[in-house]
C-alpha cells in the first residue's frame, strides 16, 4: 500500500513517513501544494494523508483539484484548526475525514487504515446536472457558465434535487431535509421555494428543468427541456 504524506513542516513529515513506514506502508513525501498535485496525478496512491496549510497551493484546494481531475484515493486532511466551518470546508471539497492537531499517532494510523479499507469511490467535489453546476464548499451556482445568486434556503432546496435527479421528491421529503421535522408551517412553502427557484435557474433561460409531479412533488429532469418565451 502506498501513501502520499503532504506536510511542510520537515519534522512533522519525517515523523509520519517513519511511523507509516512501521506499519508497512510505502510512504512518498511532498512539502508543498504543487508537488503534492504532480504527484498524485503522476502515481497511484491508496490514500493521501494532506496538511490543510501548505505554500503554494492550500490542502484545501489540492483536494478540490484531485475531485476534479477524476482521483478518488481517500484522503485524511491534517489540520491545526478547530472551527467547524474550516472541517466543512475539507469534507466539502471532497475529503474523507478530518483530523485535528495535535493528535495521537495511533489514531491517525486506525484512521488510514479505515479508509484504505473503504477504497476509492467517486465523491464529486461539485454537483452538476444538465447544465446547472452547485459548489456546496463555496455555496455557488452557476446555469452554464452564468452564476445565479440564491438564498441560504434556496441553495439547500436545489442541492437537494442536484443529488437527486430524475427522482421525484415529495414536499415532505423536502420540507424535513431543508426545514426540519420541527419546522410547523404548511408545505406551500416547498411550493413557495420551487417556484423561487424556477424565476433564478430555470426561467431567465428558457429552460424547464424544475417540474411538477402533480400529486407527488417535484423532479429535477437530468436535463432540461427549452421553452419558448410566453
């Protein structure tokens, strides 16, 4: 098994190859962001172990650009900060679990051997369906190349139907994933959101992705259907 260890700090990095190392692992090094992306673009890896402040090229954005050149190898990103938004914004450009310095070696190797063992599988850093394309790391949305600006409420109500297309959703499905099981006002306002989003992604463009399932809910086609200005 190969491992990719990204850390610039020279002490940390050698104390990480040397005790992978001990646990049968053939470990590479890379010190910065562009060499960490040379090489795991170069070599197959089956995990990478990716400090989060690097020179050059953040582990953020490394991981960001392996999602989106296709490379899948698990990835266990280091980091020496504790905020919840910094964690989402690891898992969100793709990586498999989040660790926090300082930290037992022990858990660090259970933890990449837990991934090994998951392997590899797709996990796109972006979502992107016929033509609409969401990036949950920095909350955008773009129709082809156009961003559309949406509320916190309307993001969450698209990107639940990008992970979910051509599957047809019903309005209490909606309302527990965006609103909550506590939330006790009527289901219009799935209607009331659907309809938001269709003025802003589907509209302006004369498309028709967002479509009523009449008795059921609401389905985003895969790809969207033109229609002609009224």
């Amino acid at each position: 098994m190969r491992v990719l260890v990204v850390e610039d700090e020279l002490r940390m990095a050698a104390l990480l190859k040397r005790g992978l190392e001990e646990d049968g692992y053939a470990i590479d090094i890379a010190h910065t962001g562009p060499d960490a992306l040379w090489q795991a673009r170069e070599f197959p890896y089956d995990a990478v172990v990716l400090d989060r402040m690097l020179p050059g090229v953040d582990g953020i954005e490394v991981c960001r650009q392996l999602r989106a050149d296709g490379r899948w190898m698990p990835v266990l990103i280091l980091t020496a900060r504790e905020s919840v938004e910094d964690r989402v914004q690891g898992l969100d450009a793709g990586a498999d679990d989040y660790l926090t310095k300082p930290f037992s070696f022990a858990e660090l190797s259970a933890r990449v051997r837990a991934l090994i063992r998951r392997g590899a599988g797709e996990r796109p850093s972006e979502l992107v369906v016929g033509g609409l394309r969401l990036d949950p790391a920095t909350r955008r949305v773009w129709r082809r190349e156009v961003e559309v600006e949406l509320s916190a409420k309307e993001f969450s109500v698209l990107e639940l139907f990008l992970r979910h297309p051509d599957e047809v959703l019903t309005r209490t499905r909606i309302l527990e994933h965006v609103w909550d099981f506590a939330y006790d006002g009527g289901s219009n306002i799935v209607d009331q959101y659907v309809l938001y989003l269709r003025r802003k992604v589907d509209r302006p463009f004369e498309l028709r992705q967002l479509e009523t399932v009449r008795g059921v809910g609401y389905r985003l086609r895969a790809e969207p259907v033109r229609e002609l200005p009224e």
